[in-house]
C-alpha cells in the first residue's frame, strides 16, 4: 500500500516522555558521597530550554548552581557522584550516554563560561594557544587557519589588538580580559547550547555590563540555548527570558522573567527580590533580606527545606514542617513549590511584599 511518510510516521506510537525541548532535564539528582554523609547537591531538577532562549538559574550560594550546569555537561562521572534522572539535548540523553562521547559533545554542542577563568585557562600555555586547541579538536583545520580563527574570536569579544594579545599567558590579562577570552574560547566552536557560571563575579560594574551585553550579542547571533547561573537576579533581569530559583538542590519557582519579576509567588524568591539593591530607596522601607543561611546539603530541613527562614511559615504549618512542597503550575508556564495557597500567595505578595521591594 502507498502511503505518504507522514501517513506512516503518525501511525508509529508517540513514547509519551520523547522530549520535545531542546534542552529537557528531568529530575536530575547528583550526590556525592563524603565522610560526613552524602550531600545531595541537586535534588530533583526538572526544567526545560530551547534555541535562542536564556533562562537564568538564581540561588543562594550553595543552593547546587554550579553542579547542576557541570552535570548537564557530564563533568561529574568519575567524582563519585550518584547521578540520576535524564539529560535530554537535542534528542540525545546524555546522563546514560558514554563518557566519550558526551566528551565530544562539550566544546562543539555546548560549551560554559566558568565561575574563575583561572580554572577553565591552563596558566602555562598562551591563550590563543589554548583556543586553537579547543578549536581543532572539533575542527579539522590546520593550526594556521585556527590561530587566524582565535585571532578572529578574540577581536570580537573586544580584546584590543588581538593579533597580539594572541601571544599572551593568562596571567598577562586582567580580570575582565580574561573573562572575555575565557567566553572566545566557549564560543569558538559556535556551541548551540552555552552555560554561563556567574560570568559576571569579580568585574567592575562597566565590565560586567560589556560581559552581558556580549552574552545577548552572540547569542542572538548563534541563536543559541543560554543558561546564566548567578546569585545576582539584577544580572537575569538584564538577560533572562525565563527563570529558575532554586533552594537547597530544588527547584522553588520557576516562570517568565517578567512573571517572577511582577508576580512572583515562593516566599524565598521575595526574600531574593529584596536583596536587590535599589538606589532610589532607602534601606529602612524596604523588606528585611532573607534572614539565616542556607542549610547544609548533607542535613536539609524536613518538610520545605526553607521553613526555618520562611517569614510565612507558620500560615502553611504544619504541612511545612513535614512534607516537601512539589512544583505545581499556578499560571500557565509559571511553576511554585510552597504549601501556600495561590490566593494567599497572591495577596500576600500584592499587600505585604510587592509595596516594600
Ligand atoms: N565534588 C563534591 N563533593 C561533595 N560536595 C560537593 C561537591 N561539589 C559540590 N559539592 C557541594 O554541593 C553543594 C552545591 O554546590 P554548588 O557549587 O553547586 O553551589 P552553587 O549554587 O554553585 O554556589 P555558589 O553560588 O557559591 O557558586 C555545596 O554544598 C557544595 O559544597
Ligand atoms: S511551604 Fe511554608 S515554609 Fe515553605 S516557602 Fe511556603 S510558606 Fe514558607
Ligand atoms: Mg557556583
């Protein structure tokens, strides 16, 4: 019988979980065994990003940013850590995928800006010398056309006269520099997905500007799938379409940024709202930032694992102090884990939250 291939293709059954997104983690889990019990730094992460998008990832420090973006790039195998869940790019799972080839992937499919470009640059080797490496792993070039391609790469993240700046060590860099170089090198291999690890920490406030407005430029370029991790959310504000907070290895809210922004609905995340600094206000009208620290991965709070510096937590004990909130959508597209009610929330937010940011 004569048929069309998409008569053919619609009779195959759907797998109900073929991923969709480009980028689909699905309850991701990495802890890492240690001597003083295991340390479940993510813990249950799900979330989902596409070309050309940029979802900012905020959280406290500790809160499991960093392993999060270092296990999507499967940069844990062979720490000890215990790793499950799924890491779909591209159609392709990765978490069960061979180191090998997951190695192959970094670099020419995704690509991160580290926390410290120290740690990401060699301090023996020149820098152009570690971009033409990076480069020709993935491409067959010869070392002339890839030093002309570093020179190339340098220039346009505004290092000036990169022909010789090329020849430079990292130590000859300034802080801000080597940030730039350090994000050359992400992007030589043109990376569809790039994972920046708090790529602003440590420059000046006119360089950290340049650092985003570079990020925005070649990834619309590229249209590329960006992730920007930071504890900062002034710095997602300027960048992200979507963002993730997340709390002790959970994610807590997720939504647009305009939505989390304007309506946001997790108590933690008021609390991150304002700690933004404001200059047009004092510091006496506004709402205390969030008091305590964060807890230790190893011994997290039963129940919400924020209940003990939830200002509101006594409104949803006692399902608080014992069960774990789960995400649930509240609007479409925007995500909270706390036991509030939404209308509670929503007043909460417009009456006593909102009027003091
Ligand atoms: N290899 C490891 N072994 C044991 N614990 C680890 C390991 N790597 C990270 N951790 C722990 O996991 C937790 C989350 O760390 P992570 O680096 O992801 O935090 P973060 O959100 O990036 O914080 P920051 O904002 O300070 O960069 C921390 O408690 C950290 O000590
Ligand atoms: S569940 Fe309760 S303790 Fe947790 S964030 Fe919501 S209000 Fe606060
Ligand atoms: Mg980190």
């Amino acid at each position: 019988m004569n048929r069309p291939v998409e008569e053919w293709a619609s009779l195959v059954p759907m797998e109900d979980d073929a991923p969709t997104a480009f980028l689909d983690v699905r309850d991701l889990r990495i802890h890492f065994p240690t001597d003083d019990g295991l340390v479940k730094s993510v813990d249950g992460l799900s979330f989902t990003l596409e070309r050309g998008r940029t979802l900012g990832i905020v959280g406290e420090s500790g809160s499991g940013k960093s392993v999060t973006s270092l296990g999507i790039l499967g940069l844990h195998k062979g720490q000890h850590a215990r790793i499950s869940g799924q890491v779909w790019l591209d159609g392709e799972e990765l978490v069960g995928a061979s180191p090998e080839h997951v190695r192959r992937l970094r670099g020419k499919k995704m690509a991160m800006i580290f926390q410290d470009p120290l740690s990401a640059m060699h301090p023996f080797y020149k820098v152009g010398d570690q971009i033409v490496e990076a480069y020709r792993v993935h491409n067959e070039v010869s070392k002339k056309q890839a030093r002309k391609h570093a020179i190339d790469m340098l220039g346009r993240v505004g290092i000036p006269q990169p022909s010789e700046r090329v020849d430079d060590y990292p130590h000859q860099f300034s802080g801000g520099m080597r940030q730039r170089a350090m994000i050359a090198m992400a992007l030589s291999c043109d990376p569809e997905l790039l994972i920046a690890d708090e790529p602003t920490t440590a420059l000046d406030v006119t360089v950290q500007a340049q650092i985003l407005d570079l990020v925005r430029e070649l990834q619309s370029e590229f249209n590329s799938a960006v992730m920007v991790i930071t504890h900062d959310l002034g710095v997602v504000a300027e960048l992200a379409d979507d963002i993730l907070v997340m709390y002790a290895g959970k994610a807590v809210e997720q939504g647009s940024a305009r939505e989390l922004f304007t309506a946001a609905e997790h108590p933690y995340t008021w609390g991150l709202l304002s700690s933004m600094p404001r200059l047009d206000r004092d510091r006496q009208d506004r709402l205390v930032p969030i008091a305590g620290s964060p807890p230790s991965l190893i011994n997290v709070p039963e129940g919400c694992a924020f209940h003990p510096r939830c200002r509101f937590c006594e409104l949803s004990a006692p399902r608080s102090l014992t069960e774990v909130p789960v995400m649930t959508e509240t609007s479409p597209g925007h995500r909270v884990a706390c036991h509030l009610e939404p209308a509670e929330r929503r007043r909460l937010w417009a009456e006593e939250v909102q009027p003091l940011l």
